[in-house]
C-alpha cells in the first residue's frame, strides 16, 4: 500500500490523482480529512486516513500496513523535526521506501536556510529506512498564481532577481514522476533534479503575462532587502517566509538554472510548458 503525506497539498493532491487514475489503490494521510471529500474521481480505491506529524502516535497507525511513502509538507519553520518524526514513524510501521519531495541545492552549506533543512532531513532519511528515492524540483509554476494579485491591480510583478532565469516545473509533472518511483521500482532509490523545460526570467515573464492579458505588464526589481520588505508588507507574510523567497530568488541570481532532460528520460514526455500554464490559468490573471 502507497501511503501520501500531505495528500491536500499542490504536489500531494496530484499524485493521489495520479495514482488513482491509473487503478493504485492508496492511502491519503491529512490533518483535514473532509478537504479531500469529493475532490478525487478514482479508478481505485483510496483510503483517507487522519494523521498529523506532530502526533508519531496518529501516524504509525496511519502508515500500518504501508510499505512506500511519499513525504510532502509545506515548507514552515518546523519542518524538519515534523518530517523526521513522520521518518521515524514510517520506520517504526514498516515502510521500506520513501519519496521525499525535497528541493534544489539541498545542501548543508546552501545559502537557502529551508535548502539546508531539506539536506538534514534527506540525511536522516537515508540512514531510517531501506529504499530512499529524492525529488528536488525547481520554482512551481503553481506558486506564479502567487503574483495574480499584482497583475490584476496593478500590472506588475515584483521580485528580486534582475535578468537570471528561474526554471518553472508544474506541480503535476513532479507528481506524475513519484507515481512513476513509486510504481516502477526501477525508477526508485535515486535523487531526481526536476526542471520544466526553459528557464525564464522575470522580465520574459512579464512579457508573458502581457501577451496573455492584453495589458501590458512590467517587471519591477527591487534588492533584496527591498523585496523582503514588500512581501511582509504588501502580501502580509510571516518574517521567515518573505526571507525564504528572497533566498530562493537570489539562489537562482547566484547559480543560473537552465533545463534537463529528468521529465523527459522519466515520463517519455516533455514536461508541461508554462506558456499552456499561464493559458489554462488565464482568468487569475485577468
């Protein structure tokens, strides 16, 4: 049985619609069982089971009779001691393989605080159980609807980054590529960098949004202290949250991303392009 931590989240939900989709019975574990309630049309059966990280208890008797685990949770200050202890849970339950959604330059040195906690944890993880298999996706294109604000009210985006290029993954092809380890034992037990297909920079998607809207839209670039400032102000973000968006954007200012070929050798597809997300989510932006 497939057990999915964080089955109401972007990535989460798209794997149980993967999963059941294609007939593999599995088990959705959530703190809010009654969000999934009717969202899912499933070729098999899923089980939608309570759990929350912060109680192992609730979660070793959710994970009872799982032997694969996919590990998605938001990110929050507290997130590696929730994942470890969800870890030690799936341990303690018998699960022998774990996907763990994680995330780019997953290092202990990355300048990315959230980064180095992805790095502990994908660290504890590999020592915990049998089979580890790592996704570090790149910038959701999920999180551009983010910006739908902006643009409606005022015809721009804000941000931080210059000219460097961020590469945009959809959210659906990082869930189709864990049903793909979770499913295909050949494709599991290794780390996986997930890119979309180009790398844009915000003045490119600026130009985008202006071709989608009819209007035009411009790019604004603030430093980073700026930035920081605007988040917490005008999208009224915690402190660590605005930081972790600056760092994520300075990242991609400091190392230039540019595509592989990961969605492609994977799935046998090329991966979703953000013009047709931009396109299927036109109205936000309107």
């Amino acid at each position: 049985m497939i057990a999915i931590l964080g089955a109401t989240g972007t990535t989460g939900n798209a794997l149980l619609r993967t999963l059941t989709a294609q007939g593999v019975p599995c088990r959705a574990l959530t703190r809010t069982p009654h969000k999934l309630a009717g969202t899912v049309a499933v070729a098999a059966p899923v089980e939608v089971v309570p759990a929350d990280a912060a109680d192992p208890r609730s979660l070793r008797t959710a994970l009872k009779g799982c032997d694969q685990l996919f590990l998605s949770m938001a990110n929050q200050p507290n997130q590696v001691e929730l994942e470890i202890a969800a870890i030690d849970a799936a341990a303690a339950a018998g699960v022998e393989h774990v996907v763990k959604l994680s995330a780019p330059a997953a290092e202990p040195d990355s300048p990315v605080a959230v980064s180095r906690g992805h790095a502990a944890i994908e660290a504890h993880l590999l020592a915990a159980v049998p089979h580890v298999t790592i996704l570090r996706p790149y910038a959701f294109m999920q999180k551009l609807l983010l910006l739908a604000p902006g643009v409606t009210a005022g015809n721009v985006i804000v941000g931080a980054m210059g000219q460097a290029p961020c590469n945009y993954i959809d959210a659906r092809d990082i869930a189709d590529v864990a049903a793909v380890a979770l499913t295909r034992r050949q494709a599991a037990g290794t780390v996986y960098e997930l890119t979309g297909g180009r790398a844009v920079s915000h003045p490119e998607l600026a130009a985008l949004l202006s071709s989608l809207t009819g209007r035009r839209i411009a790019y604004v670039d603030l430093d980073p202290a700026e930035f920081h400032a605007h988040l917490v102000r005008t999208a009224g973000m915690p402190d660590w949250l605005a930081w972790h968006i600056v760092e994520i954007q300075q990242l991609a200012v400091n190392r230039p991303e540019s595509p592989n070929s990961a969605i492609e050798d994977l799935l046998g597809r090329a991966p979703r392009s953000l013009e047709d997300f931009l396109a299927q989510n036109r109205a936000a932006f309107a």
